[in-house]
C-alpha cells in the first residue's frame, strides 16, 4: 500500500535518515485502493508543503489532468513526515469549491514520524479533467510556538493514473456534474466548510433538466466541544458534580446531520464516531491511529426522487444542518460550536434532451423517537447535605424516512425511492466527578434506493472507559494520567452508492474491523507528550473486506491484522484474502470503573 515516487518527499525521508532517525510507521487498516500501484501509466507530484504556524493559511495551487496519458482511474498517494511535539490535528483537499478528501494527521514523535495514505480519486473524475485548472487547496491549520508546539507536518501528494478497463454495462461512467454545497470561497483562496451550527448551510442550485440521477454526498465531523459529541451530557446535567466545574460539555450525546431540499428532509446522517489521535488518551493511537482516521468517511443520499421537482431550470435549496437532543422536549434540539460540514451533488445525465418529470412524489419522515432515561446517585451527609456520587443515564433513538415518485426520464418511466431506517443507543456512567466514565454506544441502520435491488446494512459498537487523574493544583503545574479501554468495530454490508454508479464498483461489499486497545498515558509537564517509562500500552486491529471491483485490478478481498505495544508494532500481517474479526465484547471490569 505504500507509494514513493517523489523526489521532494524521498529528499525529506533522507533527511531524517542523514540524521540517524528511525522513522516510525503510522498505519490506519484499510482496503487498498488498486491490487498494484506500482507501474502508473503516468504520475505527476500535485504538491509538497510544510504546515507550521498555518491556521488561515493553507496551500493553495493548481491542478492539471496529465498530458498525453491514456487514463481511467485516479489514485492520490498523500505522505506525510512530522518530527517534535504536536497534537492531532484535522486535514481537508479541495478541487475548487468542493471538499474531496478529509483527513486528521497522526501525533509525532521527537525522533519523527511517517504515514502514507492512498485515496481512489475516479468519482471525481469529471473535476478532474476539467479544461480549467483547477484550484486546489490543502489546509492543515497548525500551531508552531518554538516551545511547547514544535511538531510541523511536511505533506506531499502525488497522483497515480492508470489505464484499468471497467467492466460493468457502459464500462466507467463518472457524473457528469458535481456541485459544490459550502461556502464556496475557493475564489478568496480559502476552504469552504461551513461551521455549524452558525453558518446558514446553504446554497441555491440549478440542475439540468434532463437530470436523471443525484446523489448527495456529506461530509461532516464535530470538533472543540462537539469533537466527543457522543460523550457530551444532556445541558441540564454539565453541573452534575459542581467540584469539577467545565469537566463535563452539554447539549447532547446524539447527533443528526440533516439534508434539506427546498426546506424538506430528504435524508440523514448519524455519524461514525471518530477517536482521532489526541483523543480521549494520546497514547492510544501509535503506531496505528484509529478507524477511519486518515479518511474520515462521508454519507450518501439518493435525491433522485426529488428530480421531478428539481429539473425546472430554477434554483433550489440545498442545506446541511446538525441537530441534536433536547431532553426537556424529548425531541430535536441544538448542538454546540462547532460543527465542520461540506456536501457535493453528483449528477448523472439522460443522453436525451427531454426535461425530467414526475408524478405521485410522496414523503414519509416523522420525527425521531428518543427514549431518555437517567439516574443520580447521591450520598447525604449527617448534617442533611446531599451530593452527587455518579451520573447514570441511557439514551435511544429511532427514526425511518421513505421518499418516492414515478419518475420519467429520456421516455422511460420508472419508480426511484430512498429509504432509510436508523438507531442509536448510548449508555453512559460517571463517578468520581466524572473523572470515571464509561460509555456504550451502537449506532445502526439500513438504506436503499433504486440505484440498486440491495438494501445497505451498517453498524457501529463503541464500548470506552477512561479514568483520569488529575492533581488538585492543576495539569499544568503537575500533570495528571488517563487510564484508557476502548473496544470498537464498523461492520457495513451492502454497496457504495457513488462508486456503484460511477462503475468502479459493480455491486455488494462488505466490510468488518475491530480495534482494540488499553492505554495507561502519564502527561509530561508540556501537556503534549508522554512520560517515558511510566507509558504503557497494547492494542490490536482486525480488518476484513470483500468488494465487488469494476475491473481486474481492484481488489476483490483483503484483510489486515496487526498488534501494537509501547509505540512499535509487534506484527503486521496483510492478506489478498478474508479473515475472522471477533466481535467487539464489552470491557473488562477495572478499578475505579463505575457500577451500573
């Protein structure tokens, strides 16, 4: 999976080398995109740039398709090197407008660190031939302060072509237009998330009108205080143990990221959660950082039902929006600052001029159903004092959403629906002023639509425990330690919509992994690094795939299994084959865990 083919990176790696500094390898398991990225028909280095003190200056570039290449799929390879002290931080690649990559970077180390990652490009593809160079841009808002922060990121992306033969009806067909729903800021050289909830999330767009296929794809991650949004209490809770003031976030431990057309549902999304690298306990995440780390991964919606009444040459509404719990009206209620969001329209065209239309369009999306049920534990002293001992509380969630019409497109009339059923559970309980938490969480679901005859099948087990200890006088004068558990698996079944409509897929996939870790970090007095030789940890990650590919160089089954302890990994084994992934079971009972 690793690709090294520019010479300003491999000038960085020898660098490092000239200096007698091992590297350390930072893997994330995941299914590669090609069987062989080593002989392109052609390459070209996009950009090579260091991120320090980079927060509202990103790089900014242009993008060219390669001259005189025969090509049908793009791979971008992005490397990167990082040396010192330097907490996670998150990534987002942008053609113009529209976001196609977001990613978070590994924490480094003094002695450095490296990781490469490869991102199959080809449902991009329409931008990526564009006549005009497109603009690209690459942030990575970091801090280098000369003391505590001294971690910079040098990044290098490379972009891998080959001339593969798809091999479904119509061989590879990309969309034929994508639009960008941000800010659309890319002309003031500049990224366009929206930050939720204070930004509108909105945008007017106009379709074709012989449109005979949409599909939304939506990026969104939580982050400051709704980076944990799934350890978050309900508002009315956050002064639960008034002793640890500001310990615990409000507003909610659900989330909902919503798609709006014309201000009508059309779908949602209730995201994976992510543990990024500095999360929850840093040294639980080197040398393999967690699920889906390097690729955050994005949702998709069918609107194609909504085609009858988006193909009238006019503009309509596209918005994103989060939304959490109110437990007090038991329903939909706000989230905190802030939430980072982007969408894009994929559209596929009839090969006919005729306008699409539609008839019998209906719409079936009640409210989510919150089941809401918590329990104080409280001691009373002899003088009639009551505090607080331990917060208990279990949430649920379901919804269903089911749109349709009979749609007539290029002469040919056919029934499209999009179809979603989803539900959450989090169970969480605290003691010793929350400095003790654990947390069990599922989220899960299925989703059709009429790209397909195979209905999509998810679901996500987190099962963490933490306990910090924290001094009276402070972390920062005399830094504290977390005791970390995290068990957790993505379990999906069913297809890719937009791979599967682009042709690179041809039908079911499924995916299985599990990471395991137990993390014991002792904070040194920079508040960024470990303390060497009270640090333990030991973790391990299965991970199983079988695809469907598009053409004969796409991989059809992979599988990973490697084991972690104290930064170095013990074994790394991969495989053009499945493996067995247990199940993710609950966690071990440890001292200082709270009592259900």
């Amino acid at each position: 999976m690793k690709v090294f083919g520019n010479i300003a990176h491999l000038a960085s790696l020898l660098l490092f080398a000239s200096l007698g500094q091992a590297l350390l390898e930072v893997i994330q398991a995941a299914t590669p995109p090609r069987l062989d990225l080593s002989k392109p028909a052609c390459r070209q280095h996009v950009f090579t740039h260091d991120f320090g003190n980079s927060y509202g200056s990103p790089y900014v570039g242009y993008y060219n398709p390669p001259c005189n290449c025969d090509y049908t799929t793009t791979i971008f390879n992005l490397s990167v090197v990082s040396k010192g002290r330097q907490y996670d931080r998150l990534a987002t690649l942008w053609l113009g407008d529209v976001e196609v990559w977001r990613t978070s970077t590994a924490m480094p180390t003094q002695t450095g660190i490296h990781w490469s990652f490869q991102k199959d490009m080809t449902i991009w593809d329409t931008l990526l031939r564009s006549h005009d160079p497109q603009k690209i841009i690459f942030e990575l808002n970091n801090v280098i302060d000369g003391d505590r922060y001294t971690g910079l990121f040098n990044v290098t992306l490379e972009a891998l072509y080959f001339d593969d033969i798809y091999e479904g009806d119509g061989g590879l067909h990309p969309a034929e237009h994508i639009y960008a729903i941000s800010t659309r800021s890319s002309s003031n050289d500049t990224t366009s998330l929206f930050s939720l909830p204070e930004d509108s999330g909105a945008v007017n767009l106009t379709l074709p009108r012989n449109t005979a296929t949409a599909v939304v794809s939506i990026m969104a991650s939580g982050n400051a205080a709704e980076e944990f949004w799934f350890t978050n209490v309900p508002t009315e809770y956050i002064n639960t143990f008034p002793e640890n003031e500001g310990w615990l976030i409000g507003y909610s431990p659900f989330c909902e990221v919503q798609l709006l057309i014309d201000g009508q549902l059309a779908g949602v999304s209730w995201p994976f959660p992510i543990l990024f690298t500095g999360g929850v306990d840093p040294g639980a995440w080197r040398p393999i950082v967690g699920i889906d780390t390097y690729e955050l991964p994005s949702f998709e919606i069918d609107v194609t039902p909504w085609l009858g009444q988006l193909t009238d040459g006019k503009p309509h509404s596209f918005a994103l929006r989060v939304v959490g719990y109110n437990t007090s009206a038991n329903d939909i209620g706000p989230v905190s600052e802030n939430w980072w969001v982007s969408g894009s329209v994929f559209v596929w065209l009839d090969n006919s001029c005729e306008q699409t239309t539609a008839e019998s369009f209906t719409i079936d999306a009640p409210p989510p159903i919150f089941d809401f049920k918590p329990t104080l534990g409280t001691h009373t002293a002899e003088n009639g004092t009551v505090t607080n001992t331990s917060l208990y509380y279990s949430l649920g969630a379901t919804r269903s959403i089911n749109v349709a019409a009979k749609m007539t497109s290029g002469g040919e009339t056919r029934m499209v629906s999009w179809s979603q059923n989803v539900s959450y559970s989090n169970i969480q309980n605290m003691t010793d002023l929350a400095f003790n938490q654990s947390l069990a969480m599922v989220s899960s679901g299925s989703y059709s639509s009429s790209a397909s005859d195979i209905v999509s099948h998810y679901t996500y087990p987190m099962n963490l425990f933490s306990a910090y200890k924290v001094p009276s006088e402070g972390a920062t004068s005399n830094p504290g330690s977390v005791l970390c558990l995290v068990d957790r698996s993505k379990f999906t079944d069913g297809i890719s919509i937009l791979p599967f409509l682009t042709g690179t897929s041809l039908g079911h996939e499924n995916l299985n992994t599990r990471q395991n870790v137990t993390s014991d970090y002792h904070w040194n007095s920079t508040i960024v690094e470990g303390t060497t030789g009270l640090d333990t940890m030991d973790g391990e990650v299965w991970f199983s795939s079988t695809t469907s590919p598009g053409s004969k160089q796409g991989v059809k089954n992979y599988s990973r299994y490697a084991k972690e302890k104290d930064d170095a990994l013990l074994v790394d084994r991969e495989e053009w084959a499945t493996m067995p992934v247990p199940s993710t079971e609950p966690l071990p009972v440890v001292e200082g865990e709270p009592e259900v």
